[in-house]
C-alpha cells in the first residue's frame, strides 16, 4: 500500500478537525474535532512507522509506541475536558462557547447596551457596595480582610 492514501485521509480528518474547532460553537463539538485532528496525528504516525520500517528493516516501531502514548494523553484529556464542560454547563446553563466569556465567579455578562448587566435602579451590583469604580476581584477582598 503506498504512503499516498495513508496521509491524505489523515489530513482530510485534520482540515475537518479544523473546520470543526473554527466554525462549532459548542464546547463538546469543540473537544470531538480536537479528538479528530489527534486521530489524524495518530494515522500519521502509524503510515510513517510502516513505511519507515519497511525502507530501514527496522523491528521497532516507535510510530506505534508514540500512537499508544497519544491514545492515552487524549483519553485523559477528553475526560478532563468533558468534566469541565458539564461543571460549565451546570454552572451557567449554556455550553454556548460565545456565551462563556467570563467564566470567574462573580463576573456578571454584559447586558444588550454593554453596560454591565445590572439591574437594580441605582446601578448598584448586586452585592450591595455604592463605589463609583469596578469591584476588585475576591482575592483582593480576601486579603482586604485578612
């Protein structure tokens, strides 16, 4: 079998990898076109090792070993992945990548004028302080207080 086929599989799985990343907005499409682009890596790296050691009469195959390597590093992170979008998606309803801007506690989205998303009359956040500027971020309170 020639090299040829092998490698453009493999990159057709890449650019649909690409698309997938550029063009979804959900984070969990986001994660199974990075698994694509990994899977295409993996092709690569299997058709290589053949070839090379068909050419070298080489009995070991370090393209095969990396592909087990990766296979692993990518379970883990899909796993890693996935427990941070469902932890996203509990926390804010939405796995809407452009809608998770901030993903901090306490940052509030911006409203459709831009201006912050409060709703109270006075302008006033939620927590209650009557500053004029931005609240400082909980760990600067935290050491505030302490």
């Amino acid at each position: 079998m020639h090299l040829v086929y092998p490698a453009v599989l493999a990159a057709l799985l890449f650019c649909t990898g690409i698309y997938g990343v550029l063009a979804r907005r959900n984070a969990i499409l986001v994660l199974m076109s990075v698994e694509l682009m990994l899977n295409a890596v993996n092709l690569n790296l299997v058709a290589f090792d053949v070839w090379l050691s068909r050419t070298a009469e080489e009995k070991l195959h370090s393209g095969q070993a990396l592909t087990l390597f990766t296979i692993a590093i990518a379970a883990a992170e899909i796993g890693i992945g996935l427990a941070i979008v469902l932890a996203v998606y509990r926390g804010r309803g939405t796995s809407d990548i452009d809608k998770l801007r901030d993903t901090a506690e306490g940052h509030e989205t911006d409203g459709p004028d831009g201006s912050g998303g409060s709703d109270s009359p006075g302008g006033s956040s939620p927590g209650g302080s009557d500053s004029d500027g931005p609240e400082p971020p909980a760990a600067e309170k935290a050491e505030a207080t302490a």
